[in-house]
C-alpha cells in the first residue's frame, strides 16, 4: 500500500512539476499512459502461451469451451479462431489456414493504463484481469487494445476478456481452452520456470515464434508456432457472407455486401 | 501473391457509444466559445461585447451539457464516484475526469460574475423572473471587474487543459491509427472553434441579438480556423503521406477500398473548403453591402457546426467501424434506442432546454465585465442596436428594465 501511494505521489509530483516548465510533449512522457505498478498474483511466475498452428485443425473447440467456462453472452468471445482460406494464384492450389485469437497478456499492455480506476490491472505473474466491481464501463480499455481481445459483457455492462482461466490456474486446472483443444496446439504455462513444457519449447523454436502486430511494441506473450508472417497484422483478405445465427434467429456473425 | 478470404470474422461492436460523440462536441464548444467571450468579458475589449454575450450563453449551455452525455457513455453511469475513489494518474481520462469537473465551476462562476449586474438591475422585477434574480445575485454589492478577469483566466486555463485531455486521450490510442497522430488534438480545437463560431452566428440570428459586430468577428473567426485546420489537414497528409503504417497510411487504406470512407473525405474537404470561400467571398464585399449579406450568415453558422458535429462523428464512430483484424469493413446502423439516436436527439434536447432556461430567467443580453449595471447603460446599449429592441418579447414579459 505504501508503495502504491509512494509512487502515485511521486507521478503527482512530476505532473505538476512538468505542468509548470516542461513543454507538452515531455509531459506526456512523465508518467501518463505509463504502466501502473503491477499487484496480486504470484510474483514468482509468468504465465504466457505458445500455439502450435502446425496443430491446430480449426475446430472451434477453444472457442466453445471458453464460452461456457466463463458464461460470456451470446455473440460475445473471449477466444475465437479466425480461419482463411488461401489459394495460390499461380497454381491455384488451396490452403486453409487458422489463427487462434486470444488476450495475449502482453508485457506492455496498452489496455492497462488506459484504466482510468485502475479496475483493469496487471498480476505479477503477468495475467491481465479487470475487477467487474471496480469497472465503470467506459469502454477505453476496449478501444486500446489492438487484438480486439476486449468487449463489454452485455450482461455485467463491464469490460471483459480473456484472464487465461486464472481461477482454474489457481485450483491447479488448466485454461477451458487448452484443456479442450482437440490437436494439443495451445500450451500454456509459466515462462519463469525452465523445466516447465513452454520454456522447453520456446527455447527449442526461439526463432520459428511470431506474436500478432510486433509494430504496436506492446510485447504479446501469446506465441505462435507455424505463423506466417502476412498474418501477424491485419490480413489483406476478402470476408466471406456467413450468417450465424442465435437461437431467436438474430444474425450473430458478419453479414457481407460487396 | 495469394489470394486470401476470411471464412468466419466475428463482430465486433464498437465501444463508445454517439453520447461520446456528443459530449466532445459539446464541450468543444463550451472551450471554444469561453474563448471567443474572453476578448470582452476577460480583457475588456468593448467591441468584443456583443459577441461575448451570445458566446456567454453557448459556452454556459453546453458546459452544462456535455457532462450528462459524457457519463451517458459509461456502461456503469452510477459508479462515476470511482473516477474519484480509484483516480489513476496514469490515465488521460483520469486526469479529464478530475479538470473537468473544476472548469465546470470556473464556467459557471465566469458566467455568474458575468451576468451579476444584469441580475441586480433585474431584482425589483415582478413575478419568477425577479424572485430568480434576487436570489441568483446574492446582494447588491458590485461585481469587482478584477475578480472576473481573474476567474476567467482561470477558466481559459482550465480549458486548455480540456483540450489537451480530448486531445490527448484519442492519440494516445496505438490500437486506433486513426487516432494515433499529433495532428488529431490541434485538428479537434480548430473544428471546435470553427463550430462555436458558427453556434454563435445562428444565437446572434435566433436571439434576435442581429449584432454585425458579432457576425463580422465571428466570420473572421471562421476565416482563421478553417484555414488553420486545413494547413493542420494538410500537414498530417504530408507528414504521413509516405509512410507504410500509421494514422495518414489507415486513412489512405480506408479511403481505397470503403466507398463510404471516400465519401466522406470528398464531403469533409468541399465542405470545408466551400466554407472557407464563402466567408472569404462574403468579408471582402464592399463594408455597404455587407449588412444585408450578414443577414444570412447564419446559415453559414449552420454549415460550421455541421462541419465541427461531423468530424467528431467521423473520428469517433467511424474510425471505431475500421476493422483491426477480421477482413472487410464493418457497417453499422445507428440504433434507435439509448447507445444512437435516441442519445443523440437527447442531448440536443437538454441543451436546447438550458438555453431556453437561461433565455427565460437569466438577462444574458446586458452581460458585462463586472461593475454595476445601471438602466441608463443598458438603454443605451439597446438602442444602439434597434432591431433587438422589437425580437424580445420573452424578456419584456418578465419586465426586464431594458426591453420593449
């Protein structure tokens, strides 16, 4: 506690010091849209994930699993698996591929200081959770983020996203989705442990692994295995009509006009 | 080269809601306008008098505004008290959420200052009106000229710090390319002004006020900030124009391949453009003819506003359409209820009902920097205006010493 006052009084004290002499780009570099210290969870770890795409067969199981474990509305995802289909020009050959999208927990998350109550934070084993009781719905945290890993849960009116099942971390469990994924694609674990399953095979594909938008530098600790590097951003693809629809007939998915 | 097609993209809903729009167009205005009322009522510029008086009453109304639609935004409006309980200082909304409320107060007291005389002449009147005024101007002592500059000063610094943080909060945002360029808070205060400008011209007209004084400045207002935020839009294009990524590299993007994103930017810079030509065409006619061409400058007013209203809506509901991941653009309606019209049309109701409040019970015609205001000096500054002697019925009728 002392140590939170101690450093949110230090920021007061550089803001209004830089408010009096410093021009205005130099404020904005004195602590605004800094990361704020992180708190709870254990200190002694970092969880991240490496997905093997080599593995991952589009099945939507992830997808599914997350949404009941974790009661998210309908229409509303805190995973979703985006899948492509390729066709070579020249050859005409065809290829599916599939991206698993999720938070990634990012080491210099851009959603965090967005906060502006701080509900939204990060634990020291490098989960990023939002307290539902503290949120006030302002939606900023959900603009800032670049992975549309956010949304507001239409039920709760507060921010919601993936915590990588912290709660079943917790028990000793692991996440909805990886323990559903039929191909064993996703893995997860503590990087800070070198014996543990990701650190062996981050060590072992260190120069294979990709994270989505490296560009933003908010450093994703999502890994992935078997990426190709046109999908790292936004892909450059045509979106295909498909409806989906919730059980009152309403269009759940994105309907296309071209 | 392959050719790729996204077989399921989920959609993502935007997150801020039209309020968002309004309440930056709102409080745009209100910073605006608290500016183009500092000539008169903070440095004492008496030609500036007129002006400062509609710009009072624009600035006051949407000050009082734009707060109820910035808390409309939030999912959770009743925990707005964990802005204060959880303040981050890390947050730009934080720290709007704290300077906010502060300029609130020195508008208001501006604004009270400002009005005082005017109130006091106003005690004996009759009926609502009177009772209004003597309770409002808090005794007879005079209203200390210094006392109002120095609360205005404090108001004219407090907004920039909201222009700052509108500013701010947006470029900020990596995730948004759109957003994130330098140029966008500089863009946001020139729009700004160019609608408070032009919300004064129409108050000048609709308040039958018809002041040429207060058209010819706000017509050079106007000159100035359309041609500042062309130089703004055309700096942004240049800075960018050869870069791979960011804010100029999203746009051209988006204006390739949306035919409504084309639209839009074709829209935008006629617009803008025509706007600049006719205030232009309109400040260089011979000072005889200008009167009569003045008459209709409010229609220009109407253009400015449109101008300042859109870009707001485009930054914020249209840069949230651009998709960050899945292919294709999204394309949304505006819904009906709360989170679209509803929300929209609302706002405007409120603040048409605080103008009309203020028209009612406040005699915002004789604001003035402090002093005592006697009937011989407001006779004398309505009679120097002849056509505001007949259009005030609603004042007259509460027995305002000065009308009819």
């Amino acid at each position: 506690m002392d140590a939170i006052r101690r450093s949110l009084l230090g920021q007061l004290a550089r803001l209004s010091a830089g408010a009096a002499l410093v021009p205005l780009s130099s404020l904005a570099q004195a602590g605004i849209n800094q990361q704020p210290a992180r708190r709870e969870g254990d200190p002694t770890k970092r969880y991240g994930m490496l997905i093997d795409l080599r593995q991952c067969i589009g099945c939507q199981a992830c997808t599914v699993s997350c949404h009941i474990e974790n009661a998210a509305p309908l229409g509303q995802f805190r995973t979703t698996v985006s899948q492509y289909e390729v066709q070579h020009q020249e050859s005409g050959e065809l290829a599916t591929f599939m991206l698993p999208r999720l938070c990634n927990h990012c080491e210099n998350p851009p959603c965090v200081p967005v906060c502006p109550v701080e509900a939204t934070y990060q634990q020291q084993d490098g989960i990023v959770v939002v307290d539902s009781d503290r949120c006030v719905g302002c939606a900023y945290c959900v603009n800032a983020c670049p992975y549309d890993a956010r949304f507001i849960n239409e039920r709760t009116q507060t921010a919601d996203k993936c915590t990588f099942c912290a709660h079943r971390l917790e028990a000793g469990l692991l996440p909805a989705c990886v323990e559903s994924c039929v191909g064993g694609a996703r893995i997860i674990g503590d990087m800070r442990d070198p014996n543990s399953q990701i650190s062996r095979l981050i060590q072992e594909h260190r120069d294979a692994l990709m994270v989505l938008q490296p560009e933003k530098n908010t450093l994703p600790q999502v890994f992935y295995l078997g990426m190709d590097e046109r999908f790292t951003t936004r892909p450059v693809a045509e979106p295909v009509a498909l409806e989906v629809l919730d059980p009152h007939g309403q269009e759940m998915g994105y309907e296309f006009h071209h | 080269m392959n050719s790729t097609i996204e077989l399921l993209a989920p959609r993502y809903d935007i997150a801020w809601y039209p309020w968002a729009v309004q309440y930056f167009f709102m409080i745009a205005i209100s910073y605006a306008s608290l500016w183009l009322a500092a000539p008169a009522l903070i440095f004492g510029k008496k030609a500036w008098l007129p002006t400062a008086r509609l710009a009072l009453i624009a600035c006051v109304s949407t000050t009082l505004v734009a707060p109820v639609a910035l808390l409309a935004d939030l999912h959770q409006p009743l925990r707005f008290w964990h802005f204060y309980a959880y303040a981050n200082t890390h947050s730009w909304m934080s720290i709007g959420s704290v300077v906010l409320p502060i300029y609130l107060i020195s508008v208001l007291g501006l604004a009270w200052l400002a009005w005082r005389p005017a109130l006091q002449a106003q005690r004996s009147a009759s009926g609502l009106g009177g009772f209004i005024a003597k309770w409002l101007s808090l005794g007879n002592g005079a209203t200390p000229k210094v006392l109002v500059a120095v609360v205005g000063l404090t108001a004219l610094l407090l907004s920039s710090g909201i222009m700052l943080y509108t500013g701010a909060e947006l470029a900020v945002v990596k995730a948004r390319p759109l957003w994130n360029t330098l140029w966008l808070p500089p863009m946001l205060v020139a729009t700004g002004f160019i609608a408070a400008a032009g919300l004064v011209l129409v108050l000048n007209r609709a308040s039958g006020l018809r002041s040429n004084d207060a058209t010819r400045q706000m017509l050079y207002v106007l000159l100035g900030f359309c041609a500042v935020a062309g130089l703004i839009a055309l700096s942004w294009l240049l800075d960018g124009m050869n870069a791979h990524v960011g804010s100029v590299a999203a746009a051209l993007e988006s204006v390739r391949y949306s035919p409504s994103w084309r639209s839009t930017a074709l829209w935008g810079s006629v617009t803008g453009a025509a706007l600049f030509a006719v205030v232009a065409l309109l400040l260089l006619r011979p000072p005889h003819r200008q009167p009569a061409l003045f008459a209709w400058a409010w229609l220009l007013g109407l253009v400015a506003i449109h101008m300042g209203w859109m870009f707001r809506w485009v930054v914020l509901m249209d840069v949230q359409h651009v998709a960050r991941n899945s292919a294709g653009f999204h394309h949304y309606g505006i819904p009906a209820g709360s989170s679209g019209i509803l929300g929209i049309v609302g706002t405007f109701g409120l603040w048409l009902t605080a103008i009309l409040l203020i028209e009612l019970f406040i005699p915002w015609r004789q604001a003035q920097q402090g002093g005592v205001n006697t009937p011989a000096s407001l006779d004398a500054q309505a009679s120097s205006d002849p056509l505001a002697a007949t259009s005030d019925s609603l004042n007259a009728k509460q027995g305002a010493p000065n009308h009819g």
